[in-house]
C-alpha cells in the first residue's frame, strides 16, 4: 500500500504492505534506527514513538495505522540547529542511561508525559512511565532527569 | 600503585558527561541491530520443540524451494567446518547434530531474502525426532538412571581459564567439580557455639539485555568478518578461529554499541551460527534474534545450596561448609568457571579459619547457563548473607555488629593463597547501616537489611593497548574492552586525559575490532577500569616518555634536562606542549606518538585476584501480611571502589546493580514446567519496573585508593547485586520472623510462609 | 524481529459491511481493532489470517457519548480515550480509573475496549468491572442486531458468544445516579492482571440496597456470585461482618485456577484481601 504520512513534521509517501510494522518501515525502509526493538509484546518500551501525540509500541502497532497521522521518533526530537530537547539535555546532565538502548523510547515517552503533564510529580512520572524498561540505570537517574526537564521546560514557558 | 595518591586530579574523578551521551539521546548511537551490508542475507532458526531427542532426519528441500530462500544451514552441512566449540568445554554445536539436548535449542537456520521470508520458510522444514528421556533439575541428572546428555569426550577449550578436569562424556551428567578446604570442619562444628544450616534455593534468571543477540557475518576466502553484540570480542575470535581452522589474523570481530551485556553476552553465542549461515550462502548473513529466542540461548546458573555456619562463644565465626548443585543446563558455556568461582565466594568476605566448600555443576535438558553480573557470587551470597543474618539472631547480637565483628580487614589473607583483602568493610558496612537509618526505630511491618559481598574479581589479567597522540595534540586510544553502557568510553580517556593533560573533549576511543585495537581478554568481572585502566595510564606515560626523548631531540638538550609538565614538557625557559613536540620532531604538523603498555599476571598483577570486589547494601523493606507484596521502603548502595574516575559512573553502575539483584530477591524466575520454559517472554519474565523504585535512595561510594588499578582504583558494577535477595530475606525475617531461603520472595511465597508460621503459631 | 505473516486489511464503511466481510472471509478473516491482543498472538504464531478487518474504517464506532442515562461506547474507542473522556470522567470516574490502569500507556493508547471484551483474554481488567457496572454489549451480524450483558458475551478463556457475522458494536453502561458507589482494586505482579475486583453498591445513607461484586483474571472469565451479593446488602455494620462470607461465596462461585499468576488458594485469600479493599474504597 501507499503509506502517506507526517514523519518528524515532514511529509512522506512509503511503500509498504499490511503487515509491516512502523518499526519495520522506519527502520528497514526508512533507515531512521532510532526507534530500537526489544521485547516485541509491548512492555518494554524501546520502541516507543509518537502518533498524533500519543505514545505507541512501533514494534506492534501497524505502518498501516499512521497513515495521515503525525509521527514522531527519537530523530525528531534535536532541533535543525543542534539544540537537544531539554529532555535529552536532563538524560545527558542526569546520566540517565547506560547502554542506551531504551533511551529513545524512554525519552519518546517522557516527552508524551511532559506534553501531557508539564508539571508532573514523582508519583505521576512513576505510573506514565510503567511501561518502559530500563536494565541499566535502575530508573534513579531517568526520574531525575524528567523531574529536571519539567524544570526547564516550566521556566522556560515562563519566560 | 595504592600508594600514589593524588588529591588533585584534573580529570578523574571528576563527574564528566559521558562521551556517547549526545548520540545516545538522539538516537544516533550504532548497535549492530542497526547495521546493513550489501547483498546482506537474513537468517532466522528453527528450534527444537523437544528436551532431548534424537534427530533422525531433516529435509529442507520445502523450505529450500520457498521463494527467497538462499539457502537453510543444517548440522548436516557443516562437513569442512569443526562446529564445536566452547572456550571452557568445546562441547557445543553451532546447531545440534544428530540430537538435541533442551526444548529451543537450534535445529536449522534459513537464509533468506530478508527475515519474513526466512521466517515464513521455518515450517518447511521437516525434521522427524525420537524423543529421549530427559533431566531438569541437578538431582535428575545425578539419578542412577539418568539419561546422559553428553556421550562423547570433548577437550578442553584452549582459553578454559582453570585447571578443573573436564568432566563432560565420561559417563555421568556432571559438567564441572570444583572444592576448597582449609582447617578442619568437622572439628569445628563440634566444638562450635551455634550453628545455622539450610537449604537455599537461587533461580534461574535472565539478564535482559534489551539488545537481543545479534550479529553479521561475512565469511570470504578474506577470512571470518563479524559484527557482533558480544562484549569479549576477542574470546568470540578464539572460537571462530577454531570453527573455521584459521589463524586469527584471518578473524575480524567488530563489536559497536552493545545494548547491555549483565555478563549474558560473554563469550560466544551466535556467532558461529551466523558464521556457517554466511559460508554456506556466499553472502553477508544477519542473525537478530528475538528476546524470546535470546531466553532460549543464555540464563544464569540456577543454584541448589545446602550450607551450614558455625561461631564460638566469643561470636567469631569459625566454620562455613556447603554443597552446592547448579544447574548448567544443555552445554557447558562458561558455567564451569561459575562453579569455580561460586565455590570461591561461599565464603564471603569473612575470616573463616575452617571452610570445606563442595560444588558440582550439572547437565541439564535445559536452556544453558553462563556467565550473569556477579558471576555465582549472588547464587551463594543468599545462603551467605542469609546464614549471618540467621547466626546472628540465635547468639542475640545485632546482624550489623555481628558483620562488623567478622569481616576481613584491610590487608588480611583471609582466603588463604589470595591477594590480601583490599577493601574496607567495616567503612562500607556504616556507611550503608547510617543510610538506612539502621538503629532509627522500625514502623510495624518494617524490616531492615544491611550485608556485603566480596568477589575475586577481574579474570585473568591480559589485556594491552596503544594510545596514540597526534600532532594537534589530540589522543586515540586503542582499546579492546567493549562499551556495554558501563561507561569505558568515558573513563578511559579521562585517564588518558589526566595523564596526558589534555582536554577530555580530545580524547577519542576506537574499541573492539580485534583487527584493529590491540588484545584484551575480556570485558566482564568488573576488570576494565583495573586493567584496561591501567593499561592506558601506562600506555600514555609511555608515549610521554618517548615525546620527552623527542623533545630532547627537538631542544637539542640531554633527555635527563627536559621536565614533564601538564600537557608538555619544560627545559629551562623553553616550553612546549605535546602538539609541538610531535610537530617539530616531524616538521611537519602531523604524525603521531604510539604509547604501548600490556599487562599480564607479573608485577602488581602477579597476585590473584586483581581485586576483591567489595560491596555493601541496605534495605529496608515494608510487607503487605495480607497479601505477601514486598515494598522497597530504602535502598542505599556503597561500592567499595578504591576511586572513582568517574563517580557518577560507579553509583549508576552500583544502582543498576542493586536494581537487578533486587529483581532476583522479589520476582525474577525462569519457570520450567516440564520440558518447557513456560515464562520465555517479557509478558511473564517479571523485571524491575518503574513501579519498584524503592521510595528512597541513597549512592555511597567509599574511596580509599587501596585497588591495585589507575589511581588506586578497583573495579565495581557487579557487588551491588550479590548482596540483594539475601539482604531482602533478612529484611523479611525482621519484618515478620519468618525466613524465606528460596528467592524470588514473590507475593504468593511470602504469603505462603506467613501463613505456614501463623498455622504453626496456633498450635503452640 | 518476529514477523507477522502476511495478509490483507479490509477497511469497511459500515458494521453491516464488516459483518458482511466476515461472512466472507470465514476462518480467514478476523475483525482487527487495534492489534494489541490480536497482533502478539499472530507474532507468536498462535492465530493466523489472511484478512484482517478494520473496525476502526466505521464511522462513529469509537463515539464515546451519553444518551438517555447511559454511557454509550464505541467498540473501537481505545482505552486512552476512555481514560480521558471527559463525560467518562465526570459521569463514571470508577470505569476511567480503571481504564487508567489498563497495562501501560502505549497498549491504552492503540487498544480498544471492543478488541478487548472480544478477545477475552482471561486475565484483564474491563469486562470485570463492566459486568459489575451492569453494562450491555450491542452486537450487530448483518441484518440482526441482539443486546447482551457481559457475562453472556464473555462465555469462556478467549471464547465469546459472537456468531461468526457478529461484532461488537458498543457497550451501553447505565448510570445509577448519586447512591452509586462503585471501586475496582487489583492485584497485579506481572503485565496482566492477578486478580480484579469490582464492586458496585447502592447505598442510601448507612444503607447498601444492592451489590454487585465480580472477580476477574482469576477464572476463564468474570464471575459474580448471588449469594455473595446478597450478604453485601443491609446496613454497612452488618455488611462489614459479612465481608469475609461474601468473599467466600464469590471464591467458590469463581473457582479459581492454578496458573503462572498464582495458586488457586492464594487467589481465593486474594478474593477476600481485594473485597474487603474494594468495600473500603467504594465507600471512602
């Protein structure tokens, strides 16, 4: 089928057949290998990216389903000119990761808590962030980070 | 080099950014999952649905046939190759031949087109089996009527690591044997005080690195090419060589970013696999397996722990004694060495003047164990730091007082023909007992744990480098220790980088491509800061050296005139900096100095281990009595780490220690129902989770520059687990009084021992 | 990566077209709502079709409204935007706290209740707390439409009463009004629920006229239990010391199995554990 959909705000037009995944076409297609796969049953998180604003698993969720929906990945996130996300700067001052490979998901869904809960508290960070694994950092560290993200993030609209 | 202390370092011990931080959040970072060759094939496997069964026939002509199909890799195809291998025992087949030994273990590979077809091919594939009886627990295999896993004799890996006999094919299903004794047990328990004894139960787990193996190979009349997931390229390199019967000139291990390794990805996995898949295709081969495929290729060695302890009637503790059976499952991997080492680290980091320590590892129908973070240690620390725990309460002492009363002491041989203790207990003990609030009064339902561990750490030290400084007064280090996340791209140029003073931001690494860095050994047993560490500060004082004779040569001055200063050097009133030395000794502003160092077992290294791996952890824990949940109420973790390069590195790796270990104390558990994994899957595989944050935390590292490694520091990253699931059970018995020697203390088992003491409690 | 097979999506216009595809395509074809349940099972291989049907193509299907005192909700309305509705939150915060809690965020976001009730997948939250709810599920084949309550829907471990034309078209929940107090409380280890716990009462004043109590995820499906309702009700001094009773009624009703989550045994304890808990809640 003709896939047509926004991908990190630009318009784009794929092949793909019904069962690809958007973790397939991004990847396999696309070459955008940001998004990384993991457990493939929709608990770990690794694959997370953004449809119209909400968090999917790209690893399960259909290339089909994002057709004329706005898709967001790990690659999206810096700005043209270089500047990170705070999100990924508070990932970097917080060292909240390891081997790295459930960051982008890990920032994907920060990012879709943030958008949704500017002002989280630990508690709220804990529950929305359930659904995603990290081996490494013991989570310590990625609470932090969102915590000094959403700090950022408040001043920043304040000013 | 414990006594070279440097209070003002520019570098280390310093918090520095990471140095892969920037690719890593923006999903930049390179892992081999993400790599693609030309012309490069997809391979996927089929794996056996049975334990233990002969294979009588395959026939792939089906799936051969399938449209987009290359080829599909047997182990009949494998005539020209030697499909063994197995640094420890080569007793493993790339893909079984003539029978299978545990349900998933791989029957055949299908190269194809790309993975959906390949996938698709799999069910064409028809393979007629005779099922064999099968074993799953140590005690089946031992039985008299045993079926036997292993009939054939193997020969010992040529990279084995100890002297054990190999066991495997001589008639029964044990794998490895290993003992120590010292004094006399019996004796002791005799005339002992108290004595604590039980049985321990510590399961099979997995490590989940999210990155599930994964590899390319490009096999050529060139040689063996591979990228690899693996973190000891070099040992994978050793295995290859065999498979293929080539020197290793002709072998070529490239290993990227490594999505976390926990020990699950030492040693060789796939590699030979994806190897034979190229060879037979012609072509460049990916295998990525699934995490669901990953949990049938790699777990830990499930541990079986009768033990006793004794004290006097001073409190000294003055005998330990275990057997331990662990379960090794299909194929040796590197289990024989977790037997040694398990063996080893029954005795914790106590002064025990009697020990007789017995292990024997056996063959099982299935999924094979290896090497997991803290390498056997956490297998025995439960029963360890249980047993104090217990001891403690039957004397009526304090658990903490009673640890402090018989801990090894900085410089005592406490483990007899080993480098002294190295590490400070007592210190370590307090400063997690004073996080916890351990003499702060409890809340009812409340318990509190604080227990240590100490590891022979560091494997076998040889490991060399070459550190290059270029004309612009850049660095390139040349390492073969792999970055798995726990920061070795970030610490060795900070030590580069103090030795060389030159800014960090200029310091790069290029690792683990054994065609291009130089031999490491390994990248596990928390070794890498020790010896690679100490490898680069060599290699860079080695470059000085030569760029002070460059200089000299430069100044035309004696070599004894030229000074060493930061980042250069100084002869009277002429100084210059590393880019000039090198630039006017060429004369030209380019070239470059090689600094070169390589460890073995002499010198500082001579003594076994490198290090002891010291570590203490506090909890304290809350339990739900209605429903036997455990809540982490505290946390606090202190590693024990001589000093830190970068502290911010040794907490992460000691919380995301302590996070797993605590995983093993509350959930985590392969389940085999009969022949089966019946939890192969993240759905039921229960890890640590946001949800599990215990409410407070607290990262403590104590730095006494007293390892043998760069600036007095010692490794860490493994000790923060060993401590956790018996530290977790003693914080139940103070809790609730009951205790619980089997981990995971999930809900319904803590339930079960609260209601068993309350039904025993009302007979009373 | 595990692949999926390959097959078709079909996109429908309307539920009669959908119910029409069905027909088509038999054992082939299988409705398609967000892929959550459905897309793991064809991943593992345990389900195969060649045609999948998108629900989601009907117009109106994921309408989340209130009508004549219900609450009126598509088949292919996701978790998330049950979670987030506002007449949802406002009118039955009990069904959007649950849905709150449904598995993680990503699974909210992609699944639908419909996909959920219609894969019935044992251990799970909604249909638990719906069948508390006395909620109803529209079903349309063709040209016949029927309205059942949930446990005719549900009848066992990934079984439904759906005929092979038949989908859900929505569930319609009554709302009670202010005397409604309504809690769902569980107990969960690993991704799916152990043990789910709803509990509806109406009250007036010290008063609980009625009681619905249902126990999920310990069973092939929910189950509810008379007597158990029955010792719910009378004033809430006497109710509290028939809890226990009550738990015990709904444990033998429900008859829980051995599995992965836990012993039968643990789970009746948990029976009792979760009702006492939900009874609090409710009336908190």
């Amino acid at each position: 089928m003709n896939l047509q959909f926004v991908l990190n705000g630009k318009p784009w037009r794929v092949e793909c057949e019904a069962q690809e995944t958007l973790a397939e076409v991004l990847r396999n297609t696309l070459n955008l290998n940001g998004t990384k796969v993991s457990c493939e049953v929709q608990v770990c998180g690794a694959c997370t990216v953004l449809v119209d604003g909400a968090p999917v698993s790209a690893c399960t969720y259909l290339a089909y389903e994002a057709r004329g929906k706005n898709v967001t990945t790990i690659e999206g996130l810096e700005k043209p000119d270089g500047t990170l996300d705070p999100l990924q700067q508070a990932f970097i001052d917080e060292f909240a990761f390891q081997c790295g490979f459930c960051t982008p998901g890990m920032i994907m869904s920060a990012k879709a808590l943030l958008d949704e809960n500017p002002a989280p508290t630990r508690a709220e960070i804990i529950h929305y962030m359930d659904g995603n694994i990290c081996r490494c950092t013991g989570y310590v560290p990625i609470v932090a980070a969102i915590q000094r993200a959403a700090q950022a993030m408040g001043k920043e609209t304040k000013k | 080099m414990s006594a070279e202390k440097k209070p003002d370092f520019h570098v280390v011990n310093h918090a520095v950014p990471r140095r892969d931080a920037r690719v890593k959040v923006t999903g930049k970072a390179q892992y081999v999952a993400d790599l693609k060759l030309i012309g490069m094939a997809y391979a996927k496997v089929l794996r056996s649905p049975y334990a233990h069964a002969k294979i009588l026939s395959i026939d792939a002509s089906r799936a051969t046939a399938h449209p987009g199909v290359y080829c599909v890799v047997t182990g009949n195809d494998l005539e020209g190759l030697n499909p063994y291998y197995g640094h420890a025992v080569k007793d493993h087949p790339l893909l079984a031949i003539d029978k299978v030994r545990y349900a998933g273990e791989a029957v055949a590979a299908v190269v194809a087109v790309d993975e959906r077809t390949a996938f698709e091919a799999l069910e064409l594939i028809d393979v007629k089996y005779e099922e064999l009886n099968a074993v799953f627990t140590p005690q089946e295999a031992m039985a008299e009527d045993a079926p036997l896993l292993h009939e054939k004799q193997f020969e010992a890996g040529a990279l084995r690591g100890f002297e054990g006999e190999v066991t495997a094919g001589k008639g029964s299903n044990i794998c490895q044997k290993h003992h120590i004794k010292w004094g006399n047990v019996e004796e002791a328990f005799k005339n002992a005080a108290a004595v604590v004894e039980g049985d321990y139960y510590f399961p099979m787990t997995y490590a989940y690195a999210m990155e599930a193996y994964v590899a390319i190979a490009d096999v050529t009349d060139q040689g063996v090419n591979i990228y690899s997931s693996a973190q000891h390229p070099f040992m994978v390199r050793h295995d290859l060589k065999s498979v293929f019967n080539l020197p290793v000139s002709k072998v070529r291990l490239i290993v990227p970013f490594v999505g976390g390794g926990y020990g699950s990805k030492s040693y060789t996995k796939i590699e030979p696999l994806v190897a034979a898949c190229s060879w037979k295709a012609k072509r460049p081969v990916k295998l990525q397996l699934t995490v669901e495929e990953a949990m049938l290729t790699t777990r830990s060695d499930d541990a079986y722990t009768w033990m006793r302890t004794a004290v006097d009637a001073n409190g000294k503790i003055i005998a330990r004694q275990a057997k331990i059976f662990m379960n090794t499952g299909a194929y040796a991997e590197n289990s024989p060495l977790v037997v040694e080492k398990s063996t080893n680290r029954c005795v914790g980091p106590y002064a025990i003047p009697n020990v007789l320590i017995e292990n024997c590892s056996l063959y099982t129908n299935t999924v094979p164990a290896s090497s997991y973070r803290g390498f056997g240690c956490a297998q025995v620390t439960l029963p360890g730091e249980s047993q104090i725990d217990e001891l403690a309460a039957k004397i009526g002492k304090d658990p903490y007082e009673f640890r402090l009363a018989n801990a090894a002491k900085p410089g005592e041989e406490f483990f007899p023909g080993m480098r002294p203790f190295d590490g400070t207990l007592k210190q370590d003990l307090d400063t997690a007992a004073r996080a916890i609030g351990w003499n702060t009064p409890l809340a009812k339902g409340h318990g509190r744990g604080v227990a240590c561990s100490g590891s022979d750490a560091g494997a076998y030290p040889l490991t060399s480098t070459v550190v290059r400084v270029h004309a612009d007064g850049s660095v390139t280090i040349m390492t073969g220790s792999t970055e798995l996340g726990q920061g070795s791209h970030t610490v060795l140029p900070q030590i580069a980088a103090e030795e060389l003073g030159v800014d960090f931001d200029k310091v790069n690494v290029v690792s683990s491509d054994t065609a291009i860095t130089p031999y490491d050994r390994s990248t596990g047993a928390s070794r890498t800061t020790t010896l690679m560490g100490s490898a680069v500060l060599e290699a860079s004082r080695e470059a000085i050296q030569q760029m002070v004779v460059m200089a000299a040569d430069v100044l035309k001055v004696k070599v004894e005139d030229i000074q060493t200063v930061r980042g250069g050097v100084r002869c009277g009133e002429a100084q210059l900096n590393w880019s000039e030395v090198i630039s006017k000794f060429y004369a030209l502003p380019d070239g470059e100095v090689i600094g070169r160092s390589y460890i073995r077992k002499s010198g500082r290294f001579s003594a076994l281990p490198v290090f002891w791996e010291a570590a203490a952890t506090g909890v304290e824990i809350s339990v739900d009595q209605e429903t036997g949940k455990i809540t982490m109420e505290k946390l606090a973790t202190v590693g024990d780490v001589g000093l830190a390069i970068n502290p911010a590195l040794a907490e992460g790796q000691d919380i995301g220690a302590a996070t797993m270990g605590m995983g093993i104390g509350l959930f985590e558990e392969l389940i085999y129902e009969g022949s089966q994994l019946v939890n192969g899957s993240i759905l039921d595989y229960r890890l640590p989770r946001f949800s599990d944050l215990p409410k407070e935390v607290e990262l403590h590292l104590v730095q006494n520059q007293d390892g043998v490694g760069p600036y007095g520091a010692k490794g860490g990253g493994e000790a923060s687990l060993n401590s956790m699931a018996a530290n977790i059970a003693n914080a139940v018995d103070r809790a609730t009084g009951v205790r619980i020697r089997h981990a995971p203390l999930t809900p319904e088992k803590v339930w079960r021992a609260l209601k068993d003491k309350n039904i025993q409690g009302s007979k009373v | 990566m595990m692949p999926l097979r390959r097959f078709a999506m079909h996109q429908p216009k309307s539920v009669a077209e959908a119910s029409q595809m069905l027909a088509e395509f038999g054992e082939k074809g299988r409705l398609y709502a967000g892929g959550t349940e459905l897309l793991l099972a064809m991943k593992h291989d345990l389900l195969r079709y060649e045609h999948l049907i998108d629900v989601k193509t009907i117009p109106g299907l994921n309408k989340i409204e209130l009508k004549n005192g219900t609450l009126n909700i598509g088949g292919a309305a996701t978790h998330r935007a049950i979670e987030h509705s506002p007449a949802v939150k406002e009118n039955l915060p009990v069904l959007a706290q649950m849905e709150n809690n449904v598995a993680n965020v990503r699974v909210r976001a992609s699944g639908t209740l419909g996909g959920n009730l219609c894969f019935a997948e044992p251990h799970s939250d909604p249909a638990a707390l719906l069948l508390a709810l006395g909620a109803k599920a529209h079903l349309q084949a063709k040209s016949v439409r029927r309205t059942v309550t949930i446990d005719k829907l549900i009848t066992g471990s990934y079984e439904t009463s759906l005929g092979a034309d038949e989908l859900l078209e929505g569930i319609e929940i009554p709302l009670a009004g202010k005397s409604q107090r309504a809690a769902y409380v569980k107990f969960q280890l690993k991704e799916r629920p152990t043990l789910g716990l709803a509990l509806v009462l109406d009250v007036d004043g010290d008063n609980i006229k009625k009681a619905k109590a249902v126990v999920g995820s310990v069973s092939p499906m929910p189950t509810e239990s008379d007597k158990a309702n029955g010792l719910l009700t009378g004033s809430r001094a006497q109710v509290e010391k028939q809890l226990l009773d009550a738990a015990g009624a709904l444990a033998q009703a429900a008859d829980p199995v051995d599995d992965l989550e836990g012993g039968a045994d643990y789970k009746r304890h948990l029976i009792g554990v979760f009702l006492k808990r939900a009874f609090i809640k409710a009336l908190a």
